[in-house]
C-alpha cells in the first residue's frame, strides 16, 4: 500500500466501505487495490488478510459489484475500479435493485392482505364487548386505519388538525379524492403557525372542496367518518419526548358525541 494510502485512516475507510454494503473480506481487498495498479489474486491475499481459498470467490464478488477489473496479460492481474465511478454505480445499482424488490413486495403484500382480511373477517365473528374501541400506539398503524376509513366514507369527514402537522402526499391525495366523489369535507385547524409546505397543501384542499377554519385551540386530534366511526389521538402527558396514541372506534354513540363536539367548534371558529 503506497504512502498516500497509509497514511489515511485504514479502519475508518474499511468500516465505511461495509456501511455502504461490501463485506469485510471485500472491503479490504479494494483497499489494498486501490493502493497499488494491479495484483495477483494470491498476492493480493496476503496483502488483504483475505484466506486463500476465498481470494476469487472476493474478487468475483468485486468485480460483479464493479469495485475491481480483470487486467488480462500473462497471468489474470486484477485493479481496482476509480472509486469515483465504482461507489457511485454501485449504489446506484443497489437503489434500482430495491426498487424492484420493493415494488415485488408491495404486490406480494397487497394479495396477502385480501387473502389474510377473509380469514380474520371469519376470526373475529364472535364480537366482544369493546371490539368498538381500539388503542394504536403505533404511528404506521393509525395511518393504516385512516386511509382504510377514508376511502370508505360515504357522505361526511370531519378533522380536528392541530401540531405537529404531517404532509402526507398519499393522505392529501385521498382527502381529494373523497371530495370529488361527493363526501363533504371540512377541516378545523388549531393555529395560525403554517409552514409553506402546509399552507399549499391546505391551499389545494380549498380548490379541491376542502371547507377550512381555524381556531385557537383543540382539545386531540380528530378525524370523523359518516358520524359514526374514526379516531381519536391524544397527547401523552407522562413522557418527557411527545408521542400520540390514537384511539378508533365505531360506535354510533361515540361518533354523535364527537359530532356535536366538531360542530361546537366549528360555530366557534373563524375563517381561514
């Protein structure tokens, strides 16, 4: 390895070559190259720390991953790829890949869910007495659940908006959309203190059919379905980092109360 290359943290450049998704093998056969124009596979071991009997099987691995080049003269030499091209491709490659594997899994997942929802429909035919009510801690799960209620409403949505303020281009699309396809919309906001990202997409909600008003406070969050199912979250007061945990129902009596709280809000509120 050649005075440059010594002189450079070797550990850091090694554990930084394997954050990025070489192994540990890999990560320091390249280093060794990228020191020197070109090596002997056998060679190459000894410099690397690499076991012989897995110096091709590393090699291949880098040169399929494009960080190392075959030099063919009398016997197979081997170099190391410009790090300014080899990086950049290889992530590059591994974003396409995931992509993919993203998108094969999103299928997978949305035929798992028809198939899975059959069977817990028929698991959970025995109601029990507070089936009507359930606590969410987790944020994924409560934005599961109000997509599924959104798409679902039929005449009427109803929000109680208040900090922190999420954009969320997949909840405002749905928003949009139960516009168009009649259900009456309105949002109750807490707060004059917008960013420009929300105040935009507060903006569109208007063009869209949005009714919007704001107000000082409110006491949760609130989004209201057909007045008679949706969810609740509240502020954890007993922990010292903020955290909401929701709280969804479908209850007739549940929802005509959070109705008639909506709506006193709502007289008592001033245009956006």
């Amino acid at each position: 390895m050649n005075r440059e290359l010594k002189d450079l943290d070797f550990q850091r450049f090694w554990r930084r070559l394997q954050q990025i998704g070489l192994n540990a093998y890999e990560a320091r056969a390249y280093m060794v190259l990228v020191g020197h124009p070109r090596f002997k596979a056998l060679e190459l071991a000894a410099r690397a720390h690499v076991p012989r009997q897995k110096i091709y099987e590393v090699l291949d691995s880098l040169a399929e991953k494009g960080f190392a080049q075959v030099v063919q003269e009398k016997t197979k030499l081997f170099s190391a790829v410009e790090p300014g091209l080899a990086i950049p491709n290889f992530i590059a490659r591994r974003h396409e890949h995931m992509q993919i594997e993203l998108a094969e899994q999103s299928r997978v997942a949305d035929d798992l869910v028809d198939d899975l929802n059959a069977a817990y429909s028929e698991g959970q035919e025995g109601r029990g007495t507070l089936d009507y009510l359930r606590i969410v801690a987790e944020p994924g799960q409560t934005a599961a659940q109000y997509r599924r209620m959104i798409k679902e409403a039929e005449r009427e949505y109803l929000e109680f908006s208040r900090p922190p303020y999420a954009v969320d281009p997949l909840d405002e699309q749905l928003v949009k959309e139960a516009c168009r396809r009649g259900v009456r919309c309105r949002l109750l906001l807490e707060g004059a203190r917008l960013d420009e990202t929300h105040r935009q997409q507060l903006g569109d909600y208007q063009a869209a059919g949005v009714e919007i008003r704001q107000i000082d406070s409110l006491p949760m969050k609130l989004a209201l379905f057909d007045g008679k199912y949706g969810l609740i979250a509240l502020l954890d007061p007993l922990v010292t980092k903020p955290a909401w945990t929701s709280v969804l129902f479908d209850h007739p009596g549940m929802g005509e109360a959070m109705k008639g709280l909506f709506e006193e809000y709502w007289r008592r509120s001033g245009e956006f």
